[in-house]
C-alpha cells in the first residue's frame, strides 16, 4: 500500500486548519459587528459561497488566479520563485477555500448564539472589544466553533474537485486520499481503492465522533 496519499492529506487537513480556523473565526467576528445589514449581506454570501458553488468551479477560479501565467500565480513565480499551481501548496490553498465556509458558518453561529446582554455588560465594566471577544464571545461559543473546527478539518481532509483543478494528481505530490481512490478505480485496482476508502471513512468517523463529544461534555457543564 502507497502511504504517500494518506500522508499528503494529514500534511494538507493539519496545516489547512490552522488557517480555516484563526481566519474563519476573525471573519465570523468582523462580519457580525458590521452595523450596516445590506454589507452585512454581501459579505456573508461572499464568503459563503465556496459552500454553494461546484468544488470544480471553485477550483476553476483558483487556477485563473494562482496558475502559473496568472496574476497572483506569476507575481509568486517571479518574485518568490514560488510556483502554486499543481504544488502540494496547491491542495492546501483548494482545502482551505472549501472548508473555510464551514469555520465561518459556525463560528457565525455560535457567536450570535451568545446572549446580548454580556457582552453590552462588559462594555459597561470598562472592557476592550478585544478582551470581550476573548473572555466572553470566544468564551462562550467555543463548543460551536469547536464543531465547526472539527467540520471544517474533515472537509478539507476529503477534498477532490478544486484540488483536482489547481493541484493535479501527481503521486507523491499532489495525490491525496480522494485522488487516490479514483486513481485506484480507474486503473482497476479495486484493492487498493477499499483500503483508502477504509482510512477515509474511519477518520471521517473520528472526526464526527469527535464533535459529538465535544458537544455532549458542552452540555454537561451547562447543567
């Protein structure tokens, strides 16, 4: 068995959520602090939409901005000497667009999901925006975020369609577990493809369970 796949992807989900995590949480906070509703609105879809759109289409515009003869994709070339396009840098660039909806989506939710009334308190204590969205925001919503932590890693785990288009599938490159079970169904090698099938569903599993968890110890210290 090729244990690059399994590698690469662990590599592309650890290091894509530590960037879907931190950013997600600071567009959830900015968005919901915006006073005007119809910005409110278009940022939202905006930074929604790779959720909404084909994993294919996504990738498509990924390739338009960082392939090689592209816009950001030379300006990385020329300057940094940095190629993107069909990169490992590429799959973690595809999972982090993919997932980064779900990080912002719960991290959205949960926040909103605080009571008003702490917040506006701590303003009346003297508090910074800062020290209230650490000690009572962030405090108060971390089962939520937590969760869409979670989602988020998984969905960056599996990711196939953009990281198909931007990254390629190049083994021990680019080939993570999805592109090798289709690669492994198109070469007819069914064995092979049960076996990474089997590694993505038990982490998958994991990763579900984990939230679950997390959840459940959230609601025991509520009570």
């Amino acid at each position: 068995m090729d244990w690059s796949p399994i590698l690469i992807s662990m590599r592309t989900a650890s290091l894509s959520i530590l960037v879907t995590f931190f950013l997600g949480i600071f567009a959830a906070w900015s968005v919901i602090r915006l006073k005007n509703e119809k910005l409110k609105l278009i940022w939202d879809g905006i930074l929604t939409l790779p959720l909404v759109l084909p994993p294919t289409v996504a990738g498509f515009f990924l390739l338009y901005l960082f392939g090689v003869k592209r816009p950001v994709g030379k300006f990385f070339l020329d300057y940094f000497s940095v190629k993107i396009a069909f990169s490992w840098i590429a799959t973690v660039l595809a999972a982090v667009v993919m997932s980064f909806p779900l990080m912002y989506r719960s991290a959205r939710g949960a926040f909103e999901q605080v009571d008003e009334n702490l917040p506006a308190a701590a303003r009346t204590l003297g508090m910074s925006e800062w020290c209230i969205f650490r000690k009572v925001l962030f405090a108060n919503a971390l089962p939520g975020i937590v969760s869409g932590g979670v989602l988020a890693f998984a969905r960056g785990l599996g990711e196939f369609g953009a990281t198909a288009m931007i990254a390629g599938n190049i083994a021990g490159k680019t080939r993570t577990l999805p592109m090798a079970v289709y690669s492994e169904v198109a070469a007819g090698n069914m064995d092979a493809a049960y076996r990474y099938v089997a590694v993505i569903v038990v982490i998958a599993f994991l990763s579900v369970f984990l939230m679950n968890w997390a959840g459940l110890r959230a609601d025991r210290k509520k009570r």
